[in-house]
C-alpha cells in the first residue's frame, strides 16, 4: 500500500515553521549561537542550534498551562504546521483512525534537572519527562485516537518512527499517521556531550577536512502520513525503509560504513530501487570526524563512485539527536517539491575522504524524483528511508 | 508464509528466573530476599555463567537485565552462520527505559555512564555481543507489559525484513535511585523483570510453539511457568 506525505512541520533554531528553516537552507546560513552555561564547576560557552529565546516565549505565551513543558510546545507547534499544511485533504480521517508515532531520546529532560536541582516543575512537566505519556498528550492535542508509540533509539530514532508510521498504515490499524520528533538542548545532554568530548568548540562542520565534533541542535520536525489514496497526486510517497545494527561500539560508529550500507541497502530492497535510482542523499553529517568518514565509506560501498549529490544540514539546525530523522525528512520533502539541493552549512573545505558530489552551495537540481535519508546512532544503530516524487 | 513461532522464551523477576526448558527457578537467598524489594544491585551475571564478560560490570541495570535474559534463552546465538545473524532482528520495549541510569547521571555526571542514558542502549550491548544485524526497535510505551515488541518482532518475520527477531520487555527502575528524587505518581517504579522471546518460524523443533499476542512479559512467564 502506497503512503504518502499530507504535510510538514517544523521548529529550529533558525525560527518557527518550514519557512524560517527553507530561507535559511536557501541562504546556505547557519543558525548556530553561543551561549554560556554552568557544566560542573566551570561555565562553558556552548555553540548549538537554540531556539530563539523569543520564540519560546511567545509559545508560553501561548500555551500557559505547559509553560515549562517545552518538547511539548515544540512539537504541538511542528505538529500544528503539518497539519495546518495538510488542510482538509485530512478531513476524511476521523480521529480513530488518525495514529501517533513520536520521536525522541529525552522528552522533556528540562523536567529531571529541575527536580534534581530541587527547582519548581509543574506536574505536566515531569509526566512528559516519560517519552510516552508525552506521545500520548500529544496525540491527544492532535486528535489522534488511534494506535500511539513513541520511539526511542538515540539519533535514529526520527527515521525509526517514520516507518512505524508506515507499518500502522500497512496494517490496516490507522489511515493516516501523525509522525512529530523532538528533542531539547539542555544541562543533561550538555553534560553528557562535553563529557564525551563531542563538541565542535566553534561550530561543527560537516564533512570538512577541519572537522572537530558536533553542535546538538533544539526543536521539533512533524510529517504526517496518509495512506496514498487519501491524497490526489502530484504528492511525495514513503517508497522503504531499513534499519541495521553495527554490532561494534556503543557511542562510536563502525569503521567501516558497514552497517549503515546494510541499512541503505535494506531501504532500496524495500522501495523496489537501484542505487541508480537515487538522486540526492540527505546525509546524517554530524561533523565527528568518525561519522563523517564512516558514512563516506557506506556510501562509496552502496554507490560506487557514482555517489549522488549529498548534504548535512547539522551545519544550520544543529544535531536535533532523535528529532533529527523527522526534522531532515521534512526537508527531503522540500527539496522534491522544489527540485531545489540545499548546501551544506559552514562547509569550507571538503575532506578528500568525502565523495566529491558533496554539495557546499544550494542549487537546482538535474533531476529530482528520489531521495535518500540516513541516520546512524549511539549504540551501533542504523536507518535509512526513501522518499519519491509521484508521478515521477 | 508460516506464522511467527516462539523458539525460545526466558524470563527474570522478583519470583525467579528460567526459560522455557528450565521453568522457573528461585533466586538463591539472601538475593531473593533484595530481589523482592526491588533491590536490583545484586543481579550479577555469575549467577547464569562461570564466564566472565567484561563488559557486563559497565552496564546500567536496564542493559544487565536485557544482557541475562538473553543468555538465559539458551538459544548458542555464537553458532549461527553469520549470515543469520545479519537477519536477526531486536526489539526492546519498556515504561521505565533508562529512567534509572538517567536519574544518575543527572545528579552525577560521568562519561561513563551517559552512554546508558538511552533505552536503546541495551539493543548495543546485545548486538555487540552476539554478532546481530538486522533491523531494530526501541519502543517507549505507556505502560509495563512489552505489549507491542512481540507484534513488532513478528512484523519482520512477516514481511520478510528478517529471519529471527529477538523482543525483549524490560523494567528496571531500583526503587532506591526513585527515592532520592520526588517523582510523580506517574512514574513510579513498577514491578521489575526482563522478558525474551525468541520467534522465528516454525522450525519443527520441540521447544517451538504458536506465537500468542498480547504483553510479552505474560507470555513469557506463561512459558517458564508453564
């Protein structure tokens, strides 16, 4: 059964909704800011993908009653997009058969350093530091009375969520999928990430010869899948995907790209798709010299030296960790409906190690009718998701 | 297409521990007694194996649980081709994920332990040990019980994206650590275990059964109890 993209959804650093992030791909800019936080004993400048200040407080304005609940903010705004992009195409879709897939690795972890730091935290905060009462008060917002989950599979969670969405579809169990992913920048993961030593000091940058470490990224991405006959064409289509395991370390990935082109290899055998059929790939890219050179390896190993046009966008949005599958996939579905290639933020020097059809700068593409989505995450895990104009 | 089989099942909680060919053997004492409270800090992997893996003293209590009840299923993952090991699917379900280790790290933050402040960590430390390379999912759910893992697991087996599907269901919140913070009813420490099913297809073999629907955790104590 064919499924299709109704709408999208999204909220980054580089402002509320598609539109503030599509100028910002079109611009080639980056988002990234510095701000200054207390990591122990010491206060470190952090470089990252923040959502403007002003933003979240006009999202508590909003929405008093989850004032200090912000993954729920920031996804019922990504949500609130996709569904206000849908328009009544999703009208036929009663709410029992409208199902909600979320994505994320800490919900909101806002709510467990306040409790440890003894802070006040409301009620609702501290339920939705657990990933799936925060699915299911997020279903509900949305009116989705049917199946819920909630993924959590470290970075490639977005990508494992999209395609629970998918499987609710084929099982008949939904006709249509509300699929959002979210994660905060916060003293939790900041910890954590400095503590590994993973952080870009100036910024990461992907797949440069210069390449240091990451910047997490904030925000929420949302697509909502509908079963394709719901939906007049021309529109994009789901087409597969595929998941792996590395088998090899738990916050390192394997050396040899072997995993993830298992994963890729997986999508193409469930999309029905030849490597040659592939004609953008929107990279996972997070800028740690061992990503970026173990992706390289799995792309050459799938595509040969005919690796299509690939980017990273970490560069403008940050690493949105288990929100980053969504949030990239909505700008796979952009770039289709544009037939426009985004760059690849704060790029200067390509490292040789990096195929040579990496895209520093926008542009037009030559042909655009299929797109290729990889993540890889802590704990060895792969994912890879295939997206199709229709008609093509 | 045969339907999805149960080739194996183990099952570990505060009343024993067992699989399918053992059934349910009792904890030894004092431990049963700090079992039964909920105490999980002596759950120790010499009490399935004289081996002794290294890794396992790195691991929280929620990958510990996940690593034994996969040792338990008796099921010599290491001799399978490894062919059949990249077709080997893993799902983990659970309410309390990694609220444990992450309630540690959060009032201590060590590098060592941040890896383990993901409940998709304990899918790693399996993979990483037994060779595996299928698909994989981590499900939060709502509630205890591993409802939906066992589904998820056969929907591999039916549309062909694997060949054996591992689905664990996995609770693992010390009520000690819960203590030191004041958490809302919402996430109280449930009853701790570590459920495994092993499913595949029917193979002809004696210990393989029909797969039955419904919490894993049930299932499997259905078939250690039995």
């Amino acid at each position: 059964m064919p499924i299709a993209v109704a709408g999208c959804g999204a909220l980054t650093a580089a402002g509320p909704g598609l539109a503030s992030l599509l100028a910002a791909v079109a611009a080639n800019a980056s988002a990234l800011q510095t701000r200054a936080y207390v990591l122990g004993r010491t206060t470190q400048a952090i470089v990252a993908g923040y959502v403007p200040a002003d933003v979240v407080a006009a999202l508590r304005a909003a929405d008093p009653a989850h004032a200090d609940a912000r993954a729920f903010l920031f996804a019922a705004a990504a949500l609130d997009e996709a569904a206000a992009n849908a328009g009544d195409r999703l009208a036929a879709v009663p709410p029992a058969r409208r199902g909600f897939v979320l994505a994320t690795t800490k919900a909101n972890i806002d709510a467990l350093d306040q409790l440890v730091r003894r802070q006040p935290v409301s009620t609702v905060a501290q339920r939705q530091l657990q990933p799936a009462l925060l699915a299911a008060d997020l279903a509900a917002r949305c009116a989705c009375r049917g199946p819920v989950q909630c993924v959590s599979a470290a970075c490639v969670s977005g990508l494992l969520a999209l395609g629970q969405g998918v499987a609710l579809i084929r099982r008949g169990l939904a006709d249509a999928v509300w699929v959002a992913g979210v994660d905060l920048i916060s003293h939790f993961v900041l910890a954590g990430f400095t503590a590994l030593k993973s952080l870009d000091p100036e910024g990461c940058r992907p797949f440069d010869r210069a390449r240091v470490g990451l910047s997490l990224g904030e925000g929420a991405g949302a697509v909502i899948l509908v079963r394709a006959d719901l939906l007049a064409p021309p529109h994009i289509r789901l087409k597969g995907t595929g998941s792996s395991n590395d088998a090899n370390h738990l916050t390192g990935p394997s050396r040899d790209g072997s995993g993830l082109a298992l994963a890729i290899q997986r999508a193409l055998a469930a999309a029905r798709l030849a490597p040659d059929q592939i004609d953008f790939i929107n990279a996972h890219g997070t800028g740690t010299p061992y990503n970026d050179n173990m992706e390289a390896l799995a792309l050459r190993s799938v595509f040969g030296e005919r690796v299509p046009p690939f980017n990273s966008n970490k560069g403008l949005t940050g690493h949105l960790l288990g929100a980053a599958g969504v949030l990239e996939t909505t700008l796979c579905v952009a770039a289709l409906q544009t037939g426009r290639l985004p760059g690849t933020p704060r790029l200067r020097e390509r490292d040789p190690v990096a195929p040579a059809s990496l895209l520093a700068e926008p542009r037009a593409a030559d042909r655009l009718e299929r797109v290729l989505k990889i993540n890889c995450g802590f704990a060895g895990t792969n994912a890879a998701l295939i997206l199709e104009r229709y008609p093509s | 297409m045969n339907p999805p089989a149960v080739l194996a099942a183990s099952y570990l909680g505060p009343e024993g521990f067992g699989n399918d060919l053992t059934g349910l053997r009792p904890w030894p004492w004092p431990l049963a007694e700090e079992l039964a409270r909920g105490e999980l800090a002596g759950l120790h992997w010499s009490l399935l194996s004289a081996s002794d893996p290294s890794r396992f003293l790195r691991m929280d209590l929620m990958c510990r649980l996940g690593f034994m009840a996969v040792e338990l299923l008796d099921a010599h993952f290491e001799a399978r081709p490894a062919v059949q090991r990249d077709r080997l699917g893993v799902c983990v379900e659970s309410f309390t994920g990694s609220l444990d280790t992450d309630i540690r790290f959060a009032q201590t933050p060590r590098p060592s332990i941040f890896a383990y402040t993901l409940p998709s960590t304990v899918i790693g430390e399996i993979c990483i040990r037994f060779g595996f390379r299928g698909p994989v999912l981590s499900l939060v759910a709502a509630r205890p019980g591993g409802e939906n893992a066992g589904t998820e697991a056969a929907a591999w087996l039916a549309t062909g994206e694997a060949d054996l599907a591992l689905c664990l269901s996995l609770e693992a919140l010390n009520p000690s650590t819960a203590r030191t913070l004041p958490l809302p009813p919402a996430l109280a420490p449930c009853l701790w275990h570590g459920a495994a099913l092993l499913l595949g297809r029917e193979d002809g073999s004696p210990r393989a059964k029909p797969f039955l629907a419904g919490p894993l955790a049930a299932a499997c104590q259905r078939w250690v109890c039995r």
